[in-house]
C-alpha cells in the first residue's frame, strides 16, 4: 500500500472515529433530557445535525447505540474506580458517584433482555462490564477473585452500587429518608464482613 493511500484510509478512520463521537455525544445529550430508554435514532440524528439514514453508517439500530452509551459509561466507570482510593468504602462511592451520572446501564439491561442487539454490540459491552467488575474487585481491595463466591460477592456489589444509583438517580432515596453516605457505610461493613 503506498503511503498516499494510507494516510487516506488513517484520515478515514480517524473521521469515521470522530463522528462516532460526534454520535454518542449527541445521544447522551437526548438521553438526558429524555432518558436513555427513550432513545431514537432519528433524534439523536437531529442532535447531532446529521441525516437519519448516516446514523445507521455507525449504529444498525438503537439497541446498538443504547449498548454503546452503556459501554461508555462502563469505561468511565473503570476510570473513575482505578482513581479511587480509600479501599472498598472509597471504591463503592466512585462508582456510585459514575453510576448516578451516566444512565445507560438500566436502558441497556432492558436492550440486553430485549434480544434485538447486535452480537458485536452485546459482546462489547459484556467486555466492558467485566472490565469494570475487574476494577471493582481491584479497586476494593477483593483481588484476587480465587472462588466463585468471591467473584459472586463482587457481582453482589456491583447490583447494589447500581441499585442506589438507580434510586439516588430517581430521588428516592431522599423521597426514602436515607442519606446515600449511610447506605454506603452500611454496604461497606456487610461485604467487609464477607
């Protein structure tokens, strides 16, 4: 290949990656005002000052898309739990402090169990979310994960960091009357105690 043509097909691809960008930005901004589950192509489409049809060029359908978001939101979880410090306490409220941000993940748990992603879709995102369990475990202080109960306990912790997002999110918890730094505390002595 001469250099003249690869430089073309860098170009290309750094284009191709910068409208990506472009895409999901635009997604995560109608997520927030809509929700991530009430995502659509062509809104996304019109956010990102594209014609509907070159959003397919990048994502086949929203499942897609919705998947893709969550798998953003996963590396920025990942990111933010290698920066924790203060063991599993510091730990769990990195990620609930990333969870409450990004809402992708419960949109994508309904896409998941819809059946309509795309294999490549649902297998990255399955490599984002064991990333970010990898992290979890790392970043509290649980590695390494040498029997099924330790990896169960981490999964277990993943649900409930989540879980309280979900609700902190939604302003339960205050609606509640518990205070997001006393559920944490008491997760933190449930699963130390593990």
């Amino acid at each position: 290949m001469s250099e003249a043509v690869s430089r073309r097909v860098e170009r290309r691809t750094r284009q191709r990656a910068a409208n990506r960008g472009a895409i999901l930005d635009a997604a995560r901004r109608v997520a927030a005002r809509e929700g991530a589950g009430e995502i659509s192509l062509r809104a996304v489409a019109g956010e990102a000052g594209y014609a509907p049809a070159s959003v397919y060029e990048y994502f086949r359908n929203r499942a897609e898309l919705v998947l893709a978001l969550a798998a953003d939101d996963l590396s920025q979880l990942v990111r933010a739990l290698r920066e924790a410090g203060g063991g599993q306490a510091g730990a769990a409220r990195a990620a609930l402090e990333s969870l409450k941000t990004g809402g992708a993940l419960p949109a994508a748990a309904a896409t998941l169990e819809s059946g309509s992603a795309p294999p490549e879709a649902e297998r990255l995102f399955n490599g984002k979310l064991i990333g970010a369990l990898t992290a979890l475990s790392e970043a509290a202080g649980r590695t390494p994960l040498k029997t099924r109960d330790d990896q169960a306990d981490v999964v277990l912790l993943a649900a409930a960091i989540a879980g309280l997002a979900a609700l902190a999110r939604a302003g339960r918890l205050k609606a509640l009357g518990f205070d997001e730094n006393e559920l944490l505390n008491r997760l933190d002595r449930r699963f130390s105690a593990s």
